[in-house]
C-alpha cells in the first residue's frame, strides 16, 4: 500500500499525462487485464477504471470533499442517534444509508474516543501515578497451594517454606506437596514441578499500580470488542421467532447502542463540574430507557414484550460486562507474571492451580 502511495503521489506532483475522461476515470485498455474499458469497471475483471494518477491539487480536493463530505454525515449522525433512538438504525435497515455514517465506522469513532478519554481521565489519578508498589507476598504464593481451600499459611510447614528472610525452600514445598499427595488430598498426577515454579515465580514479585493500569489500557480495549457478538446473540435470543428480523438487523441495533452508550460515557468523563449522582443519574436512565426505545422503533415490535426483551437485553449486557472483567483481568495478571494460562490444566480443571488471592 505504501509502495503505491508513492507511486501516486510521485505522478500527481508531476502531473503525469494520462488519457482520461473528462471525469477522472481511464480510456483505452484495462491496466489489469488489457480489455477495452468501457465505463467505469473493466467488463472483464471488474477492476475499477478511476485514475489514480491525479495532479497534486485534484487530490488535495478529493480529499478536503471526502472530509467535509463525512463530517456533514457525522453531525447529522450524533444528534440523530443521541435524541432520536432507533432514527438512523431504522433508515440504515431499509437502505436510506447515504446521509449517515455507517454503522460499524461510527462504532470504531465512538469506542475509540470513549478509551482515549477514559484513559486520560483515569491516568490522572494520584492513586496510579504515584502509587506505591504492591508486593506480591507469601501470603499470596502460599495461596497456590491449598488444602480443601485452606492456604498452606495455616499449616506449621510454611515457616519452612517461606524463611523469615523472604526466600523460598523449594526443598520443603516440594515435601509438603508429598505429604499431601500421601494423605490424599491432592492428585498423584499433578505437575508438581509447575506448581512449585508458579509459586517460586510469585514470591517477592513487586507490581506498582501504573504497571497493572498499563496493562489494562492494552487489554480493555482488545476485548471490549467482544461484547459486540455477545449482544448480538441477546437480541437474535430475544428475537429468534420473529421472521422478518434478520441478523443484519440485530448487528445494526448493537453497533448504534454500543455507539450511544460509548459517547454517552465519554460525554460523562468530559464534564466533571457536573455532579457525579447527575451523571451516573443520566447514565442509568439511559441504560433502561434507550435500547427500549430503539428496539421499538428498529423492529417494530409491541412494546409491552419490548420491556421484557431490554430486561432481557441487560441481564445478558451485565453478564457481559462481567466477563469482559474477568477476562481484562486474567490477561493482565498473565503479562505481569502473577497467574498464568499455563496454570489452567484443561485435562483435569480440579488440578489447576488457578487461585492466586491474597491473604
């Protein structure tokens, strides 16, 4: 792609002849194939006949009318999709699609402003900035290993697993892992050589709250994207015996409400002179009012099931939302050597070694 950027903008500066029509597009044979164009696609190979060898200014104006053109899109898309739940949803389902900006582009501006402002918002908390660093102690290396729940902290043995010094007798965590294995509480065939790494890995790890928030700007983002799909399946769910409703439908739905929420939320962060009960107020009403709203007006659909399918939606947003925590969460952990995927052992779930709490 760069390569031909190159190539077209070297052409344009030097203004390069080409036979062209009079609207930009070629004459003659097509580059690709070598049949006569005729029209705008070659009738062969379907590439288009557009010149892009273009004078310095004509591309400088194609591109001044491109972004005015989508801003003119874009500022009648915000109010539209704000105050007006379900307008430009129902508009793009029946193919009135010209006057706004797509779906899926105003999602990626939305999501993508909302992190930004987020991120900003929150670094700036004295809490992550100059936090001190939390140390990963015993307490949470000796929850690795547990007996019916109970850390091994409770067990005589931890002194001789965890010295006063803050070393770890590998020696004695490896005996005390026997002794389980004898008395039966733990499996014969459990990677005791993994656990006493986790273990061993864990101790003493020092982890400072810019660290973990570093993390969390990298991951949040990544896998918010899967409360799309998620929603996507509640509202196909909720929906499912409805025939003249299709998942191109549902798409556009999640792709608006996710928009709406995302800018609502950055609005938010934008005005904290505002009280903080005002905004969560706003925010909360919105959340059971707007996909109320824009369920209605997108589908069509009777209102009184309407209020058991945003009941519906929610529970299923909530749950949602949970996951995407959890998952945020484990990834973060993974990067910062507190837990591991490898801790998971998918063969045998009961063997994991999955619990790294504090104390």
């Amino acid at each position: 792609m760069s390569d031909e950027l190159e190539v077209i903008g070297a052409a344009s500066i030097g203004a390069v002849a080409r036979d062209t029509t009079g609207d930009g597009y070629l004459n003659g044979p097509c580059p690709n194939c070598g049949t006569e164009i005729e029209g705008n696609f070659c009738i062969e190979c379907g590439q288009s006949a557009k010149d892009l060898k273009k004078p310095f200014v004509s591309l400088i104006r194609d591109m001044l009318n491109d972004v005015f053109s989508f801003d003119g899109r874009l500022f009648r898309t915000i109010p539209a999709l704000m105050f007006k739940p379900g307008k430009i949803t129902r508009a793009y389902i029946d193919g009135k699609r010209v006057r706004y900006v797509p779906p899926f582009r105003l999602f990626l501006i939305a999501s993508v402003l909302f992190f930004l402002v987020l991120f900003a918002v929150t670094g700036k908390q004295s809490w992550i900035s100059d936090g001190e660093a939390l140390t990963v102690n015993q307490g949470l290396a000796a929850s690795v290993l547990e007996i019916d729940g109970q850390p091994i902290s409770e067990f005589e043995e931890f002194a001789d697993i965890f010295p006063d010094d803050g070393s770890f007798n590998r020696a004695a965590a490896d005996a005390f892992i026997t002794r389980m294995i004898a008395e039966g509480d733990l499996e014969p065939d459990v990677d005791r050589d993994r656990l006493l790494d986790r273990i061993e890995a864990i101790n003493g790890n020092s982890i400072t709250p810019a660290e973990i928030f570093r993390e969390v700007q990298i991951w949040m983002p990544r896998l918010s994207f899967l409360l799309l799909p998620g929603i996507v399946l509640s509202l196909l769910s909720l929906h499912f015996w409805i025939r003249r409703i299709y998942i191109f439908d549902h798409v556009i739905v999640a792709l608006h409400m996710q928009s709406f929420f995302y800018l609502l939320a950055t609005i938010g962060l934008l005005l904290p002179m505002l009280h903080p009960g005002l905004v969560w107020g706003v925010f909360g009403v919105a959340t059971l009012v707007y996909p109320f709203l824009l369920m209605g007006r997108a589908y069509g659909t009777n209102w009184f099931l309407n209020i058991w399918r945003t009941i519906g939606l929610l529970i299923g947003v909530f749950f949602g939302i949970v996951g995407l925590i959890v998952l945020v969460s484990l990834f973060t952990a993974n990067d910062l050597g507190v837990w591991s995927w490898d801790d998971i052992d998918w063969g045998n779930p009961e063997t994991s070694v999955i619990s790294v709490t504090p104390d």
